[in-house]
C-alpha cells in the first residue's frame, strides 16, 4: 500500500480499510460513499476521539428497540438533560436543557435515568482499546481521549489515519457504540475536528490549511473562551478568530493579560501542549480477604510477600513507582485499620514494599486477628525516578538486582518459577477469597465526581 506519498487523491474507505488511488465517489470494493482523503492524512498522528451521544449509544446498545426512537437521558436528582441522541437532538433538545423544555420540544422522547456504572465501565473498556493501539493516551473526560500515534507506524503495519478508522470499525463492532475523530497535527485542531462532522465524523486538519480554517470560525472555538469571555471580545467587536489572527501578541496580551497569548497562539493554530499519558491513578494496591481470621506473623508476613509481589509486577507494567507504602488490614470485626510510610525514593520494588510493609505490619501483631491485608503504594511517579542505587544501603542495590534477575525468569518461565523464601509451600497465594484490584483512575466529568 502506498501510504507514504501524500498525494490529495489518496485516502482510503472508512467502511474497508481499502486504499483508494483515484478521486472516486464510492469504494471501489465495497461500495461505500464513506472515503477519506486528505494531503496530510498519511503524515499527521495526533488524533481526539470522542463517542457520539455517550450515554444514550449505550442505552441503545443495551435496548435494540430504542435504536430508531428519541431518546434522552437525564433525570435524575438535577432534573436537566445529560444527553440526547442525534434523534432527539434533531428536535431540538440539547444537555443541559431542563427536561420540561426538553419534553417540550420532543414529547415523544423516551426518558431513561442515568446509569453511571455502566457508562463508566463502557468508557473503561473503551480506553482500554485506546491503550492498544499507542501508549500515549490521554483521557479527557468519560468518553474522550487525545491519542498520539507518533512512532507506531512500524508496531501496526499502517499510518495512524488507518489506525484510527480501524479502531473505530472495531469500536461499532465489539464494544457497540460510535464515536467520532479528529485528526491533526496538534490537540486544539485534533478536538475541533473531532466535534466537526458527529456522528461517525473523521476530519483531517492539516497544517496547510489550519489559518485559512480558523479564519472565519467563531472565537468560542478557542479552548478556555466560553460566554463571558466571548462577550467581553464581542464588546472589543471580536467575533472570529480570523480577527484574533490579525492582532500582535503585545496588544492582545495588553488587552486580555495572560489569556491573550492563549489567544494569539491558537488563532494561529499553533498550540505546543503535547499527549501526557494517563497517570491520575490515585494508587495501586493488591489486598486478600482470608478464609479464616489470621492474627499471627506466620500466616500474615507470607501474605504480605505474596501481595507485595502482585502490586510490584503491576507498578513495573505500568511503568510506575510509588513513594508512599499503605497497609492496609480488617479485624475480625470489620474495622479498617491503614498504615503508611514515605519512603526517601519512590520504588516499585517488591522487596522494598515489601520491607516497609512488614515494618509496618509488626506494629499490628499484638493478638488482633485480621480477616483481611492489603498492601499498596500510593503518591505515583514515573518508573525513571524510582529505586536510584543506594550508596548507603548496598545490601538493598544487590537485593534489587537480585529482583530483576527474577523478573526475567518470571517473564520467561512463568510467575511459579521463583519462589521467594517467604511465599514457598506456604499456598496462600491460591487462597484468597477476594482479591481487590488497583484502583480505576476517574475518568469521569468533573460534574460528576464528588
Ligand atoms: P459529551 O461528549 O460532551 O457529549 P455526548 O457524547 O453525549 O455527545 P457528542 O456526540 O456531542 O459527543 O459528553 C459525554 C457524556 O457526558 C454524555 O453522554 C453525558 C455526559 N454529560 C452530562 O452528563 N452533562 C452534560 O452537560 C454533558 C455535555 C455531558
Ligand atoms: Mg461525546
Ligand atoms: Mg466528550
């Protein structure tokens, strides 16, 4: 496939993935009028993928019968609309809308309370498609994310505009729902194009074209200008961003102080924020619940290893470190007990959380009996900063050379192959009853978070 010429007439179908070469109406091999073409398509990697009509998509994946009538979501204890679907919306309703207006101008809408477990879920399994197809994912809100697919060319056989079509066949397929994507050289124009053509829209943004563009859009295209600000430009007789493109930096910064840079920086469509990958997990933590209540280190400090162990291998597949251990423990009678420790240098180490776990597990040994443990680690960092050779503690460098030496032989012969004197013939790695796993970061809208 010749994807590396960007010539305008090449593009592909968004239905089959086909290559086509010459300016056709349809697919040559399936028929479909769904063509992309683009001078830059082949060229450009970074892409704003947002799902159309979220939470009503998944009502109606859920409910076949909905799939052709107007449906609203919203209810609740606000009483305003959450979402409506492209049906709805063709009547005239919109979020936000308080759902007496919204029932107004479509009486026949079918009103469904919102389901925020599942929709966080569908949104979770989404973003786990993301991760599949680039590192470099960063998620905006429940249904929304930046992806940067800079250097995956080589991984998926395909420049990233088929990457991206592909993901979203496989997205209506497997998962249910359309979303739309935006595809451009920076995230300002990449989040434009993605809300351009809902539903099922992919729009390219060139950097060509980006001023002649932006010229006559609306200044609230520009991140961070709503209303207000909107208004104070409109008393200015600011209205596109074509006039923003016209003033200097030093008299936008005089008139409108910081924001003004912002203003001259994005009319220009040059917007240097680059994809940070996800990193707002809170913690991540492995516990066990007992089939028996334990109060003695013999059948505790195996446990701890073991889990120490799990939340290791998780930190170093994530490529993340944590500075603060957390002990967690349940007496019999249902009461939490966590204990912590700052460690001088972040670690994802088992032994290192291990060693300061036990410490702090010591200190719980008095007769108590626990009917659960947990260990965890939590103020995340990158995995660069973690476990720097310790001049001072040599005996903890050898350990942790040690334990990559072991996490090759785990990789290659499988997690049963090292056992650490603490874990062997002990068998409560087999046993837990329940297992808790690393906590979900929020990816919900900031409205609904508490
Ligand atoms: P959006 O992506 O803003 O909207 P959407 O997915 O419903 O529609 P579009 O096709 O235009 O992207 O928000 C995602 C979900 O967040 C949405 O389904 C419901 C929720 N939401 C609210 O609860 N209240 C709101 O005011 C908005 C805008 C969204
Ligand atoms: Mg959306
Ligand atoms: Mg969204």
């Amino acid at each position: 496939m010749d994807t590396q010429t960007n010539t305008p007439e090449h593009g592909f179908c968004r239905d089959c993935l086909t290559p086509q070469t010459d300016v056709v109406r349809r697919c040559a091999r399936c028929g479909s009028p769904r063509l992309l073409r683009h001078p830059e398509l082949y060229r450009l990697h970074l892409a704003h993928i947002d799902c159309d009509a979220f939470y009503a998509a998944v009502e109606k994946r859920d409910n076949p019968a909905l799939k052709d009538k107007p449906v609203i979501i919203g209810g609740g204890k606000r009483g305003v609309v959450s979402t409506a679907c492209y049906i709805a919306r063709i009547n005239g309703v919109r979020s936000a809308m308080p759902m007496f207006k919204a029932l107004e101008a479509c009486p026949q809408a079918i009103v469904i309370k919102p389901n925020m477990e599942k929709y966080a879920q569908v949104g979770r399994d989404v973003r786990q498609m993301m991760q599949e197809l680039t590192p470099q994912v960063e998620p905006i809100s429940i249904d929304e994310a930046f992806l940067d697919l800079a250097g995956t060319q080589r991984l998926h056989n395909m420049p990233p505009a088929l990457v991206l079509a592909r993901f979203i066949t496989r997205l209506e397929k497997e998962i249910g729902i359309t979303a739309s994507v935006g595809l451009s050289y920076c995230k300002f124009l990449a989040k434009v194009a993605s809300d351009f053509r809902k539903p099922r829209g992919f729009s390219v943004i060139g950097e060509a074209e980006a001023l002649e563009f932006l010229k006559p859009q609306p200044v609230t295209m520009i991140w961070g200008v709503g209303k207000a600000f909107a208004s104070m430009l409109e008393r200015d007789a600011i209205r596109t961003i074509g006039q923003l493109q016209t003033m200097n930096q030093a008299e936008l910064m005089r008139n409108y102080g910081s924001m003004g840079i912002r203003l001259y920086h994005l009319s220009r469509g040059s917007d240097a924020r680059q994809v940070t990958r996800e990193r707002d997990t809170k913690s991540i933590s492995a516990e066990t619940t007992f089939d028996q209540d334990f109060g003695n280190s013999d059948d505790l400090v195996p446990v701890l290893r073991a889990l120490s162990e799990k939340v290791s291998e998780r930190l170093k597949k994530a490529d993340l470190a944590g500075r603060t251990v957390v002990l967690k423990l349940k007496t019999a009678d249902f009461k939490t007990r966590t204990r912590n420790r700052q460690l001088n240098d972040p670690t994802r180490l088992a032994d290192r959380i291990f060693a300061t776990g036990l410490e702090l597990l010591r200190k719980e040994i008095n007769g108590t009996k626990y009917r659960l443990l947990g260990i965890g680690v939590a103020d995340l960092c990158d995995a660069e900063k973690a476990d720097p050779p310790d001049l001072v503690d040599i005996q903890s460098h050898k350990r942790a050379l040690a334990e990559e030496a072991m996490d090759r032989l785990r990789n290659k012969f499988g997690r049963a192959a090292v056992e650490t004197g603490y874990t062997f013939g002990k068998g409560h790695r087999g046993k837990p009853v329940r297992t808790g796993e690393e906590q979900e970061p929020d990816i919900r809208h900031p409205w609904e978070r508490n």
